[in-house]
C-alpha cells in the first residue's frame, strides 16, 4: 500500500486498527478564553486516525539526522495537492509574475460586488517548503467562511533566502494592500506554523514603526520561538504525531542563517506585544510548539492585548489544514471566521 495515500484524500478505511493510538493527551482539556462555546473536550475518531497517519508517515521524516529541502519540498506537494474548485461564489486570481512582487501571490475574490474585509495569509512550512497551492484548502474555506477575499502571499523560502526575507515580503505585501486603498481596520492577518509566527512579527514591526494595524490576526499552532527554549519541545516528544523535536532547531538554523534567534522579527515571542491588536491563537495539546502558543498567549494578556487561547485535545499541528478528514477542522476554521468578521464589525 502507497503510505502516501493517506494524506491525500480521506483516509478512513486506511488505518482501521489505529484508533487505539492517536495523539490526545490523558486529561488534556482545551483552553477557550474565547466568548464562543468551548471547543470540543475529546477528539474525533478521525483525529486518532489522522495522528496514527501522520505518526506512520510524516513524523519519520523528521528524525532523519539532516534536513533534505528537495525531498519535504517534493512530499508535501504530493501529500497536500490543491482543491481543484474554489468555493461558491469565489474565483481564484492568481499573480505569480515577475512585476507582481510585492503582492506575488493568489487572491480569492468573491465574484459578486466585493468584500469589505481582506485576509492576508501566511502559509507554514517552517520557512523553507509549503506554498500558496498547499494551503489553498484552509485559505479557501476560512475566506468563504468569513465572507472575505482574501490574498495568499508567496514569500521567499530559505534555505535560498534566509531571514529576513520571508518577513520583509510579509512587510511589503501589507503596505502594499494599504496603498491600494483597502482600510488597515478591515485587514486580518492569518498564518499557520511559521505562517502565524510571520503574522506576529509583522504586526509587531508595523507598531514599531507606527504603521496602522490591522484589526486582528489568528494564529494556528504559531512557531514563535526560533530558539527552541519551550519546555514542551522536551515534554511532548513522542506525544506529538507530526514533529520530532530535533527538527525544530535544524528548521529554524535554515531560516536563520547567523542571524540570532532571539531576533523579535524572526522569533516574535521576545517582542514587546503592547499595543497590538487582538489575536486568536489556536494550538493542538500535544504538539512540540504548544509552549510557543502559551507563552504568546500569557505575554500578550500581560501587555493588554485582548487574546483568546484554545487548546484542543487530540489535535495535530496546523490541523485546519485537515479539513477534508476532520470535523475539528472545520470548527476551529468557523471560530476564526468568527473572529474575523467580529475584529472588522465596524467597517460593516
């Protein structure tokens, strides 16, 4: 059987003797500061599916004793292929050409006379592999559910370009959307993994450059701590189905370069949050960089900013991008839209 193939597509009938594996904590219990009911208190049965998978398969590929960029590059663009539909209502505008810098990347537009407010989203991938087309899936549904268009920004990659080049084009594409005329206030920022640690460095660049903000940013399983000090990079070795902790510091070493990891810009949890707007940060209990969510989420509410943590049992790293396998992807996917269209109330 291609190990492959569970990735791709629902993977139901695949794994049948899984389910007594998965990957929720004993006792976990979600964290939900949010004013919506809290989330779910035990995962799906395609949760402990997927992480059985995602053990099986992924995680093994972060135990190798070094990072091979072509290989990650090449299995996650077979693992995660792009919908073939946008969604009701919605086109894809895609701007990859040379000139279209800084706003390389794909609108999702919504075919009726417009949308008051804009996603700018940042796909993960550890600052070196995914793309726009990976995360297409979670872009798409978190806009249509948002009532939003949105832009999927196509930053540059190391280890070809290594901090701060993925944060200055985060930066540039920002600004740009601004002098196109789309109001700060009914901006969201988004991103996953490293996507929602470059969400979190560009708000705290635009504050300190006296930049208007955008209204808000939800952050799934953020990586915001490029010096790998969380304690659950230790603890939750072996809990996480997705990540060994080793690859983390050899990730962050790609993306860095000489460049210190303590860095704001490049690990936004050493940053001053004061000032920022409301964040909404998703994590799974077992993941490795749940620490770097908690510690966000604390220095934040000790700053003022308004935040809402959630931390859902059972969940793997990013798993909005699941939405296809699981029903808690499509949960977390509604909250965020939730808070979305909330942080942009006032605009209509």
């Amino acid at each position: 059987m291609d190990r492959r193939r569970f990735l791709r597509g629902a993977g139901a009938g695949l794994l049948g003797g899984a389910l007594l594996g998965g990957c929720a904590a004993p006792g976990a219990a979600p964290v939900a500061l949010a004013s919506w009911p809290p989330p779910p208190r035990r995962a799906s049965w395609q949760s402990r599916l997927l992480c059985a998978g995602l053990r099986w398969q992924f995680r093994p590929e972060t135990l190798r004793p070094e990072i091979d960029v072509t290989r990650i590059r090449r299995l996650t663009d077979t693992w995660m292929p792009p919908p073939r539909t946008t969604p009701w209502g919605y086109q894809l505008r895609p701007r990859y050409g040379a000139g279209d810098a800084p706003l390389r990347g794909e609108w999702l537009e919504r075919t009726d006379a417009g949308a008051a407010r804009t996603l700018l989203y940042f796909h993960g991938g550890g600052y070196f592999f995914c793309s726009t087309q990976t995360h297409r899936a979670l872009v798409f549904s978190l806009t249509a559910r948002a009532g939003a268009r949105s832009f999927s920004l196509d930053y540059r990659l190391a280890p070809e370009n290594r901090f701060p080049a993925a944060f200055n084009d985060a930066l540039a594409a920002y600004r740009q959307l601004l002098a196109l005329g789309i109001p700060p206030e009914s901006v969201v920022l988004g991103g996953d993994s490293a996507g929602g640690g470059l969400a979190l460095a560009t708000l705290v660049a635009l504050r300190d450059q006296g930049q208007p903000l955008p209204a808000g940013a939800v952050l799934f399983s953020p990586w915001t701590d490029l010096a790998c000090t969380g304690q659950t990079l230790r603890t939750h070795d072996g809990l996480d189905p997705m990540f060994a902790s080793q690859v983390i510091p050899k990730s962050a070493q790609l993306y860095l370069g000489e460049q210190p990891a303590a860095n704001p810009y490049a690990s936004p949890l050493y940053a001053d949050f004061t000032g920022l707007p409301p964040l909404y940060i998703f994590a799974g209990s077992t993941e490795v960089l749940l620490d770097d969510a908690r510690r966000v989420a604390a220095k934040a509410e000790a700053a003022g900013v308004r935040v809402s943590l959630e931390i859902w049992p059972g969940m793997p790293h990013a798993w909005p991008l699941f939405e296809q396998i699981l029903p808690e992807a499509g949960q977390a996917l509604g909250r965020a839209a939730a808070f979305l269209r909330g942080v942009t109330a006032a605009i209509g």
